[in-house]
C-alpha cells in the first residue's frame, strides 16, 4: 500500500492530511481509522478525523501550474537525519502568500536484519527498514500588487530552493528540486509512483526502482515545535483509575496525553464534600460545565440543597433551572447581616470581620466595630437594625477616643465616604436589615435551588452580601461531620471578590477580605 500525506501553506492558514486510496467507501473508511489510530501511537498528542471523499473527473482533470520534485541524494546524510518536516514548518512561516502544497509519498519496501556484536559472548540483530519515498511541491503563485512580480516570483522560488538546502550525502551529491513528471491524476490516485525508473542529470540514482529506497532513520519525521496546529497541552495528574459506584456524576470524556477519548470519567457524588475549583481563560466554558455538574448532582442526590451565587454574568439562572431567584429589587432577598448564636461574643467579633473586610476598612476598625456590636448586644439582645448604624457608632466611637489626626481623619474619611454611602443604599438596607431567617436559606437546606444574582450590584455590593451569606451559612450550619454531601455551594467568577490584592500591604481591603474568604472556606466542607 502506498501512503499520502499532504501539507497545506498559504493565505488561509495550515493544514496537515494524511490520506489513501481505496476500491470501496467502506475499505477507505476502514483504512482511514486504522492509519489514524497508528499516527496516535507515532506522535503523542496528535488528533484527527476520517473523511472519505469519491475521486471524480473533476478531481482528475485539475490542472496543476506548477509541480516540481524534491528528489534526494542516496544515505547516509552528513547530518544523519534530514529535518523535512521541520523545514515544511519553516516554509510555512515564510511564505506570505503563495498557495503552496507539499506532498509525501511512502511504501514500505523491505528490511534488513545486521548481527551487532553486544559482549563477547552475545550478538542481537538490528532491523533497519527501508521505505520508497517520493516528495513533490504544488504552487500556485499568488501575487500582490504592492510589491514587483519579479520580486515575489524570486522570493517564492528562493524559499522552495531553501527545501534543498543542507542535505547532502557523504558523497557530496544533494537534493535538486526538478520538474515533477507525473500528473495530478497520479497525486491523487498514488498509482505507479515507484514502478518506473527515474531519469534526472545529477548522477545521483542509478537506473532502477532502488533510486526511490530511503532508510526510514534517514528522515527526521518527528514533529517540530513551531507546528502551526492546535497543541494538545497535557497537565501533570495522577489518575488512581479506581472504580466509581453511584451515585456519580459525569465529568466528561477523559483526556490521554493531551488528546480527547471516548472513555467516560465520573466522580462519586459524595467526594464532592470536598471543595472543588475550576479554573481556566475567559471563554473556554466553566460556567457552562458548572452548570452541567450542578443539574447531575441534583439528579443524583434530589436532597442536595444548591446555592449559586452569581457575580458577574447577568442571565446565567437559565443554565442552573433554580426553584428561587433571588434579584437586587425583590423583597424576599433578605440576608440579615446579623444571626444571633448561643456565644455572642464568637459571632461579634465574626460579624465585625466580613463588614470590616468587605467593607475596605482597616484591620484597626475590627476591633472596634467588634465592641460596638457587643456592647449593643449586652444592652439590647440584638446590635442595631442596620450595619449603617452599627459604623455610625464606630464613628462616635473614634470621636470620642481618636488616634493620631491624620489616622483618625483617613479612617472617618474611608467610612463616612465609602461605608455609610454603600450600606444606606434602600437596597443593601433592605437586604442586610436584621431579622428572622429568610425563607430562600430555609428552603435550600430542604434541598431547593436558589440563584443569587448579583452581577448588577457594585463591587463592595457583592462583597458585603456575599459575606453576609457565608456568615449565616457559619452561623445556621455548623460543620457537618459526616461523609454525605448535603449542600453545595457555586460562587460563579470568585475572583471578583477574592483575586490576589495588586498591592502587597497586609493591611489593604482586598488582602483582608480575601483572609476572611479562606477562613471561612477551609472551616466549611461545602462545595
């Protein structure tokens, strides 16, 4: 059998084919899979698809305008190996805009088997094998009007000259590019391209069919690094490849050195009592795949309560099919920036650290929004209704025992400016007032779907309530000591609340609030 492969150069863009021919659909077809399945065992990494095509008469009458042959001088080389296919990627970076097309053909021919010599006592025999091997070049020059025809004709001709370029036996004899003899007929249908002789001035063959023979170690066909396709990037894992029993959820096809398979990888519902990230470049379809985990495990685990909290993609609940959706103006979106708990003290002092660290504020006004809230509740049972209150208060406090002018004025600055101004927004007040359980919390510990669209909401907006919904999460649900997952929590683009600070002060408002986040997530085994 004769095998083709053909690169394609030009203005739009690069491909790589591998193809035969065939007296059936079905034996092409058969054919094909089977030679794909070989080039994935030679080259790590690569992919492709089958196509069958029918040779018609159109395909045979194509005219060609320009068909040459690089023919190659007779092995050893004096560099060893021929680097053709890194020399086609080097072509493929210099031409501008000729369409050029570079054809290889290959048949295995024989072997030979050489006795070398191990040790003293042992020899093992080494196989070389020998293929026919013909390369051809198709050009179809393109011309630009900026620039002189001459000019692009010699810059054209100059870089197909390049393929000849450092290949030369022991002999001194190299590689020519001469006019093809062969029709586009035979390109296609691969038909008597080793079965006669070939007759050139060079000197280089002898007379018979042997002037095709190349050693197959003679020809460097490994791919090279500047190959203008898709790369299969692999990541360092560890596959244990342990049998998965339901409840499982899909994850999807497994990747084998960087190459998509068809084998199915799933994970048990309740390994997900673990958290979970996803990572990855803007558009390449985490949300989607969030949303894809989210629908199976409530098919699989229909007690599993699913909170997402969206923060910037508007329109998203769609992909989530939520029972509650919770909008900026909506009434029932409540999240009381405050639950009482048996130790008042403990949840002060958590409460006086989300505000002060959504909030933008120093870790020096923790401590004191921290005594105002206890204090409050010493005196009333419950701190003041609104959070604007509660830094109204820190405000008289600073007031009343100020630190260094300059200090004391940044900070009164910083919350009468930044804080009071946000938390006296009728909507933040309506959402973070004081009150009992909202009924969205209660339904999703029954294992309802709630969506928290918060995309439309300021930056230091998302951060407060965001906050406020993990303290009552640490409030109403302490840790679960158990192994069966019983609430899953998705914070949809979590970089917007918990990037790394541009600043490396360790006092700064997002260094603070992405400290508070961590504790908060490595103390709950919620995902």
């Amino acid at each position: 059998r004769v095998y083709g492969t053909k690169f394609s150069i030009g203005a739009d863009g690069f491909s790589w084919k591998f193809y035969m021919n065939s007296k059936t659909e079905k034996g092409a077809r058969r054919a094909g899979y089977s030679l794909l399945s070989y080039l994935k065992e030679l080259y790590s990494g690569l992919d492709g698809t089958v196509k069958v095509k029918q040779i018609g008469n159109t395909h045979l009458k194509k005219e060609i305008p320009y068909l040459s042959e690089l023919i190659l001088p007779s092995p050893p080389y004096i560099n060893n190996q021929i680097p053709l296919i890194q020399k086609i990627m080097n072509l493929a970076e210099s031409n501008n805009s000729h369409d050029i097309k570079v054809y290889i053909f290959w048949q295995f021919k024989d072997h030979k088997a050489t006795s070398v010599l191990r040790d003293n006592t042992k020899s093992i025999l080494r196989y070389d094998f020998y293929y026919n091997l013909r390369i051809f070049i198709e050009t179809k020059p393109i011309f630009r009007q900026d620039v002189e025809r001459d000019e692009q004709l010699a810059e054209l001709l100059g870089n197909l000259d390049y393929l000849t370029t450092d290949i030369k036996n022991i002999n001194r004899q190299c590689a020519v590019l001469k006019e093809a003899d062969i029709s586009a007929k035979q390109l296609l249908t691969m038909a008597d391209l080793f079965n006669k002789t070939i007759s050139i001035d060079t000197s280089i063959y002898d007379s018979d069919t042997k002037s095709f023979s190349k050693k197959i170690k003679a020809i460097d066909f490994s791919i090279p690094p500047n190959m203008p396709l898709d790369k299969a990037y692999t990541v360092h894992n560890e596959n244990l490849g342990i049998p998965v029993k339901a409840p499982k959820i899909l994850l999807g096809n497994a990747y084998r050195q960087g190459v998509l398979t068809k084998t199915k990888m799933h994970l048990h519902l309740h390994d997900l009592i673990h958290h979970v990230f996803i990572s990855g470049i803007s558009g390449v379809g985490k949300s989607r795949f969030i949303a894809f985990l989210a629908n199976q495990i409530k098919n699989q685990g229909a007690h599993v309560g699913i909170l997402v909290i969206n923060l910037v993609k508007p329109g998203e609940e769609r992909l989530y099919n939520p029972d509650i959706i919770l909008r900026k103006r909506d009434s029932e979106f409540r999240v009381p920036y405050f639950i009482p708990d048996k130790d008042i003290e403990v949840i002060c002092k958590e409460v006086a650290a989300y505000l002060v660290s959504s909030l933008g504020l120093k870790n020096v006004v923790l401590s004191i929004t921290k005594n105002v809230l206890y204090n409050e509740c010493i005196k009333n049972d419950l701190p003041k209704q609104y959070p604007e209150d509660v830094f109204k208060d820190v405000l008289e406090w600073l007031e009343k025992n100020p630190y260094h002018p300059k200090f004391n004025t940044n900070i009164t600055r910083a919350i009468e400016n930044r804080v009071i101004s946000l938390l006296s927004s009728p909507f933040i007040k309506n959402i973070l007032k004081l009150g009992p359980v909202p009924n969205w919390f209660i339904e999703w510990t029954k294992g309802k779907n709630v969506y928290i669209e918060l995309s439309n909401f300021t930056e230091d907006g998302k951060r407060v309530i965001t906050h406020a919904v993990f303290q009552m999460i640490r409030t109403l649900l302490p840790e679960l000591r158990t192994n069966e997952l019983k609430y899953v929590i998705i914070l949809d683009e979590a970089h917007e609340i918990s990037e790394k600070p541009k600043y490396q002060s360790n006092d700064d408002d997002e260094t603070v609030t992405r400290h508070y986040l961590e504790i908060v997530l490595k103390e709950k085994r919620y995902w």
